[in-house]
C-alpha cells in the first residue's frame, strides 16, 4: 500500500507495556515505510526514547483544563501541518484532547488502541471521538462489542516481541548457588497483587516438601507486594527454596537459567511475557482470564489452569516439574511458534495494522 503518515499520542510520562507497544509499533510501522510522529507530554520517557530513535515527538501538556483547551488547538495545528492520514490515540485523556483535534482537523483516520482488560466505564472514548479502535487482545476486543462498540469497529493486533539473540548460558543458576540438576520454576512479573504472586507460592510450596531440587524464582519489583512476598517467604522458612531477583534488565539471560515458567496472574489483556517464555523453548502455565489462553497453546505449548485454583495450578507444575519429556516437547513446541510462525513478531503487527488502516481508510473515503 502507499506511504502512510501517522502520529500516536500518548498520555502517560511513565513507561511500561503499553508505552512500549507503541515504540515498538512505530518503529515496525517505519521500517514498512511509513511516517511516524508522536505526540507527548513533556517529561515522558516515551517522548525520549522515541526522539533517540529519530522520530519526531511534540511535546505539549495533557492535564487539566486549561491544557485540554490549549491542547486541542495545538495538535489541530500539528495534525493539519502534517497531513496525516491516521491519529492513533492509546490513553483516555490523549484520546479526548488528540481525537477531538483530530475531528476539528479533518484527519481522515482516527484509531483509538485499548490496552487494559478492566471493565470499562465511559463509552465515548470508543465510540464518540475515534472512527475505529485496535486491542491487544480478541478477549479485550469481545469485552468492547459486549459493551456497545460495534464489531466492525474493532480488529485485534497483538502486540509483539523483540527476539533477543540466543543465550548460550545463563548465569542464574551461577548467581543463586544451584546445581544444573535442579529444577526452576521461574516467574516473570511486576510485582502486583493481581500477578498471583501468593496463589503461586501456595501451589508450589506443599511440591516442594517431597522435592528438595526444586526451585522458585521471581524477577520483578514492586512496592509493598515484593516486600510483603518477601515476609511471607520467610514466613514459611522458604528462603533457600523461593527467590525473589527484584527488577533485572537481563530478562533473556534469566529464562534461560529456567526450566518451565509459570505465572498465575488473575488479570491480563493480552500477556507477551508467555510469549517471551517460549521464545526462550519453555513450557508455561498460565490462567485462563483476559487474553492469556491467546498468547500460548494449551496442551501443546503449555497448561492452561483456571484462575484462584490451588488445586488445578499444582496439578499443572506437578505434571512439568516431575515430566522432562513433556517439558522438552513443549518448550520445543513453544519455541516453534514464535520464531518460525512468528506469530508475535513485529513484522506481524506492522503487517496486520497496516492491513487494518488500509481498509477502515477505504471504507471512510467510500
């Protein structure tokens, strides 16, 4: 198709997930051609990893209404300066300053990205200001059509990973004193209630009486619930058993050093961090809430367990850990599908969002 200019705006200053999804979207998106801008706050570090990359970010204040004011005059300028084809928003409060912008500038696309899984309140983000909305994930899509999004409106694009170069070796089990014979349960999360830290430790702990080779690691940070799973590991006399890394930068490094991954989380919209556990030839479980049971094939790259089941998530790590057969199948089968399907890749989303832009353009211009 031809060269499309596009702009995303953003809201948040922080940068996690979502944010992301976008730096890697745009970057996907330039490398098929096309031009992109952005749109941020000023102290965003969205804005400054975007500007390192080349791209060219405007700045402006989002909060309040004076900025909402002054904010959607100025991107009406920018968006009619720059003859873009597509607005791409991503948070409320850039949708209803960008969006409504982009209906007093004329832009012929406007594509709002939902990324969160929690329920959502006010329609009119969804429905009133964008032409169209993406979603990381076909449960989020259903979500949105159940509330009163029309479904012709809305068309997942998953979001991809970047796949690290092999790791020859890892240096967990060097860093943590344990033997190559022993097995690691690893977890990779951000350290949040909703992540099932607790639920995991509760299934795998009675495992690990009757076995004295198996290990529990957790990468991730976050304050209270690292230091309140710290206190409960103590609580149990589990320190020599159960690990906790805090946030690392070397994620690669560390799958590699695992055996199966696993993580119980009890709300997700889509969940790459499975999809980065099989790129690394692992089995996973998961739980099946938002678009987890998406991201993994149950029975063939790993188990799917239902959510707050004890019973069902130790059945699952008894059934990988005492089996390293069916560790080796999965992991093998996992690897598969993300290198060779490259299901998750970012040619994929540049490829399905460039698809999805093509036709919600031609239908607005028919």
């Amino acid at each position: 198709m031809r060269s499309l200019r596009i702009v995303h705006s953003e809201a948040a200053t922080s940068f996690g997930g979502q944010e992301g999804r976008i730096f890697k979207e745009m970057t996907a998106m330039r490398a098929r051609g096309h031009h992109m801008e952005a749109i941020c706050q000023p102290k965003a570090l969205l804005a400054e990893r975007l500007s390192d990359a080349g791209f060219t970010v405007h700045t402006l204040e989002m909060d309040g209404v004076a900025n909402y004011l002054k904010g959607v005059a100025t991107i009406r300028g920018i968006l009619r300066e720059g003859r873009f084809d597509v607005l791409n928003t991503h948070s409320r409060r850039d949708t209803v300053i960008a969006a409504a912008a982009a209906r007093l500038a004329g832009t012929p696309l406007i594509v709002r990205t939902r990324h969160l899984s929690n329920k959502v309140g006010s329609l009119w983000s969804y429905t009133r200001l964008p032409h169209r909305v993406t979603t990381v994930s076909d449960h989020v899509r259903q979500h949105l059509i159940e509330r009163g999004v029309p479904a012709a409106s809305v068309a997942t694009v998953y979001s991809p990973i970047v796949l690290p170069p092999p790791v020859e070796r890892s240096t967990l089990r060097e860093e943590l004193g344990l033997a190559d014979d022993d097995i690691v349960v690893g977890c990779v999360a951000v350290m949040r209630a909703t992540k099932g830290h607790k639920d995991l430790i509760d299934a795998i702990a009675p495992l690990m009486a009757s076995r004295p080779k198996l290990h529990l690691v957790f990468v991730g940070g976050g304050s209270p619930v690292f230091e309140q799973t710290q206190a409960y590991v103590a609580e149990l006399g589990l320190q020599d058993r159960i690990h906790l890394m805090g946030m690392r930068r070397d994620v690669p490094n560390l799958l590699a050093g695992f055996d199966l991954f696993a993580l119980a989380t009890q709300q997700e919209a889509s969940g790459t961090v499975y999809v980065e556990a099989q790129a690394s030839g692992l089995p996973v479980i998961g739980t099946d809430v938002g678009g987890v049971s998406e991201m993994f094939r149950d029975g063939e790259t790993g188990i799917l367990v239902p959510p707050k089941d004890a019973r069902a998530l130790a059945g699952a790590l008894e059934r990988l850990i005492d089996d390293a057969g069916l560790r080796r199948r999965m992991g093998e089968a996992g690897r598969k599908m993300v290198w060779e399907e490259g299901v998750f890749s970012p040619a994929r989303l540049a490829e399905t969002t460039e698809a999805v832009y093509a036709k919600w353009l031609a239908e607005r211009a028919g």
